[in-house]
C-alpha cells in the first residue's frame, strides 16, 4: 500500500526519487506494491507535498494517484497549494475525499470543501455523520472571507465552577479536543466566554484550585462574521497565539489559531504583490492558456494608457522634429515619475493594507508626500541638469529638464497616496488597478510638462 506520510526508504534523497519515477512509471504499480518512500529529509508535511507537485506534469499525478490502493496522508494533502489541490480532488473518489475530511480538523475540511463543485460537495456532506455535517454546514454558511471560514470547531471550553482537577481529568478522557491547544476557555452557563487560562498555568496549579481563580479575564472574542483580514490584524496588533470565536448572540461557536491566521497573512500579502502585477490569483501550476487570459485584460488596459501617453506626445511631434533634443531626454522624466509614483503606491497600499492610514493623519500623509516630492523633484532636477549640460551643453534644456522633474515627482508622490485612497473609498481593491493608474498619470504629466515647457522656451 502506498502512503506518502510512512518513512521507510532506501535512498533519502528527493531527487532520486523524483528520477526514479520518471524512470518506472510504466512499471511503478508492481513495484510501489514492494517499496514505500521517505519524501523529505526532515519528514515534514510540507516537503512531501513539493514532491506532489513535482512529480513531472499534472498526467504523471494522475497516474500515481490512480494507482491501486494510493492513499495519501491528510496532513500533506492539505498543505497542496489550491491549484493542484483542485487537480487531486478531480481524481480522487468520493471515498477518499470523505477519508481525508475525517482525519481533518474542521478548518481545513472547510478549505478542502471550497475547492469542490456542488454536486461533490452535497455528496461529501451527506456521507458524513450528522454532527460533522451540521458543523461544516453551518461554516459555509458565512462569507468566503469571514473568521468562520477558518476557525476550528474544536477547541477547548470549561465551565467557570471547575477545578484543576476536574479540567485535568476531562482534557484525559475526550476525545473529541483539539490535537494541540494553549488556552482552555471558561464560559458561564450561557457558553458564553468569560476568561482563558494557559493550559501550562493549569498543569502548574494544584487540583483543588478553581479555574476562575486563576483565568485571565482580559480577553478577545471575534465575531464569526469578521473579516479574516481584520482578524489577522487583531492578531498581530495583540501578539495573539489563539482567540475565541463568538456569533451574534456572543455565545462561544469556535476557535482561531495563530498559525492559521498566518496562513491568512500570507496568502494576503501574495495577492495583493500579484494583483500589483495585475496577474491576480496566478499559480506556477496554471497553464498557457489560462495564465494567457488572466494576464490579457490587464496587458490591454495597459496598451491603452500607453496609447494616450503617445498621444500627448503626438501633440508636439512639430517641436520634436525641430529639437531632436526633447526627443531624447523625455523617457527620462516619464520614468523618474513612475517609479517614484509606484514607491509612494506600495506604502500606501501596505499602509491601507495594515489599517495604518486613518482619517487622524491622511492630511499629515498627504503633507508628507508632497514634501518629498518637492526635496526629491528639487535632488534630481540639480543631479538631471547637471548631466544634461554636459552632455547637450544647452543651458535651456537643463531648465527645462528641471523643471519638469519636479513637477512630476510632486505628482507622483501625491497621486501615489490619492489614487489608492479614491479606490478603496470607491469599494475597488487598490492593489489590482491602482498602478495602472498612477503610471499613465505620471508619464502624461511627465511627457506634458517637459514638450510643454520646451516648446514654450524654444518657440515662444
């Protein structure tokens, strides 16, 4: 029987193994039959999915996957990222789906079920026992990006009339608790929470002492509907380790741990850098085609602008026919105008981002962009200026080349802060079209302002 979680092998080496498979594909049944791998060298989880995906292209999967008696261990399952989730969930069987779920805690049986199509998913929920069924059910009830969607189910809850000893004896004798947990929560008669105590303060006090004694009653309840982004601020704002999850009636329905709302982080931060890139949710797994289109609309809207850039340049083609001068030098305010725009844009969607920026000092952060574009404009244009005499000894284009500079660093820095801020307030994510937007303004002011102003001084 194949089981990608056993660690027996003969070579400890995952490049051997990915070879060999390539090698014996053909013959890989008879002989997975006789020999089972170690995929890692420290044997974790994560290490052995990176054989998953590696394992040549998605029909080599298929064809390991479909191997009689294939099984592979929950725990590496679900570290699979999306895509190829997606793919291994298309050919694993209904059965083996069910299996993973039930050797799953319910946060990640939520993930494994969003990646399914409804007639999969109601064929899963109807296989599982009632109470597993009712508890993923009433997860998916809540939006996609809620603390609902990954919270666990399981977690550790006393009533506040407890002893040590009475919380000792019955963390021993259920099985139904979370695998790993540091905080016990205290509720009233309500299942309402009230405190936390560590579960290493527990161990370290005597039997007859009651749990409210010794529980922190200062504590955080996040409603289920809550943002999972917020809930990752709260957690790094308040140094969290796990947070108690309540509904609207405050009564105690789930818990979240820090490592999930890493995961949370991370993959915000991942979106938010691709969705910059204007490629969105792309996955190295992705094909041709698909990674074609997902990149096609923003590469048009980005031909677009390019095309109402050239024609403000087109308005003074006269003047860069006579002074062939301008025509050279104009990419190089355009370009100090971009990045310094696209400098600005990424602190400003961090800060959005972060809940950094506020109402209190967006005056203050306006203020503060427009006097570094000021200093900057004010550094480069001497550094611009200096160059350009020497090399067109033309004391008229380094104004011009100056003055420009400035002006365009100045927009730069304020449209860098403004166009992020205008989009959030319109409800559009500022990390998907916010650079295409502080780009186009900075090249048409930068080329604007430079043709202006030259053709101003030459033929006035």
């Amino acid at each position: 029987m194949i089981d990608l979680s056993i660690v027996t092998t003969v070579y400890n080496s995952e490049e051997y193994i990915l070879s060999f498979y390539q090698r014996s594909l053909k013959t890989a049944e008879s002989l997975f039959k006789d020999i089972e791998f170690i995929f890692v060298d420290d044997g974790s989880p994560d290490r052995s999915n990176q054989i998953v995906r590696q394992l040549c292209e998605q029909d080599s999967r298929v064809k390991l996957i479909e191997l009689e008696e294939f099984n592979i261990d929950p725990d590496i399952f679900i570290e699979l990222n999306e895509s190829v989730q997606s793919e291994v969930l298309q050919i694993l069987s209904i059965e083996s789906i069910i299996n993973i779920i039930k050797r799953l805690e319910s946060d990640d049986s939520i993930k494994i079920l969003e990646n399914l199509d409804e007639k999969n998913k109601n064929d899963i929920l109807s296989s599982l026992p009632p109470k597993d069924r009712f508890v993923l059910l009433e997860s998916l009830s809540y939006p996609e990006d809620s603390a609902a969607r990954i919270m666990q189910r399981e977690f550790t809850a006393i009533p506040s009339n407890w002893s040590v000893g009475q919380t000792i004896d019955y963390l021993r004798e259920n099985k139904d608790l979370p695998e790993e947990f540091l905080e016990i929560f205290i509720v009233d008669n309500e299942f309402k929470p009230i405190g936390t105590v560590p579960s290493s303060k527990v161990l370290r006090t005597s039997r007859d002492t009651k749990m409210i004694s010794i529980m922190n009653e200062s504590q955080l309840s996040i409603p289920v509907e809550m943002d999972r982004e917020e809930v990752g601020h709260l957690f790094e704002n308040y140094n969290l380790n796990s947070a108690c999850v309540v509904d609207k009636n405050n009564k105690l329905v789930g818990m979240i741990t820090s490592d999930d709302v890493l995961t949370v982080l991370k993959e915000e931060a991942e979106e938010d850098a691709l969705r910059l890139a204007g490629v969105g949710d792309e996955q190295i797994t992705d094909g041709v085609f698909k990674k074609t289109k997902r990149r096609f609309n923003w590469l048009l809207l980005n031909l677009i602008t390019a095309i109402l850039a050239s024609i403000v340049i087109g308005f003074f083609q006269e003047d860069i026919e006579k002074v062939v001068a301008l025509a050279v030098l104009m990419p190089i305010v355009a370009s100090m105008g971009g990045n310094a725009g696209m400098q600005t844009l990424a602190v400003t969607i961090r800060t959005i981002a972060t809940n950094q920026l506020t109402k209190n000092n967006f005056n203050q952060n306006i203020l503060k962009e427009f006097t570094i574009g000021v200093l900057n404009g004010c550094i480069f244009a001497v550094i611009s200026a200096i160059v350009v005499q020497f090399w067109f000894e033309d004391i008229t284009l380094s104004l011009i080349i100056s003055i420009s500079m400035v002006l365009n660093m100045i927009v730069a820095g304020l449209f860098g802060i403004l166009v992020p801020i205008t989009l959030k307030r319109l409800k559009i994510d500022p990390a998907i079209a916010s650079s295409v937007f502080v780009t186009t303004i900075t090249d048409v002011i930068g080329f604007l302002s430079f043709l202006g102003i030259g053709a101003y001084f030459f033929y006035s």
